[in-house]
C-alpha cells in the first residue's frame, strides 16, 4: 500500500478552504524538504487535524455528520443548554 506523506508545492496554487483554515489556526500548510523543496501537508492530513480540534465543523460544506462527529457526546443536565 502506497501513502503520500507530502505533495511537492506548486507555486502557483491556490490555498484551498481546508488549507486556508489550517493556516488560520496556526497549522504549517508548506514547508522546505532537506532538498530545498517546497511540501506541503496532504488536504486529508488537514481534515483530520482540523476536525479533532473541532474546527472543520464550522465550514459550510460540511456534513450534519461531521458535526456530530466533532461534539462530545454526553447526557443529563449539564449537557444541555
């Protein structure tokens, strides 16, 4: 099974939404190899950091069950608002 770790940087991309909100939340979206390459953080890796913190949630395009996924669950009285 092959993985990207990292996609070589295009200069003249775009940020995308996720990567906009990466770098908005302070997460590094490029960075230079050893080889003075320009990297970047695959958009999945993103995703997935974004949306432990809780923060993927609040884009637009975003699934009702992605939120659900990004809040606790919990019962009783202090759960609710």
């Amino acid at each position: 099974m092959s993985t990207t770790i990292n996609t070589p940087a295009t200069p003249d991309k775009t940020p995308s939404a996720i990567e906009a909100l990466a770098a908005k939340t302070g997460f590094k979206v490029e960075w230079q190899d050893a080889h003075k390459q320009i990297r970047r953080v695959p958009e999945e890796t993103l995703k997935v950091l974004l949306e432990r913190l809780g923060r993927l949630a609040a884009m637009p395009h975003n699934s009702s069950r992605a939120r659900r996924r990004s809040t606790p669950n919990c019962s009783g009285a202090s759960c609710r608002r």
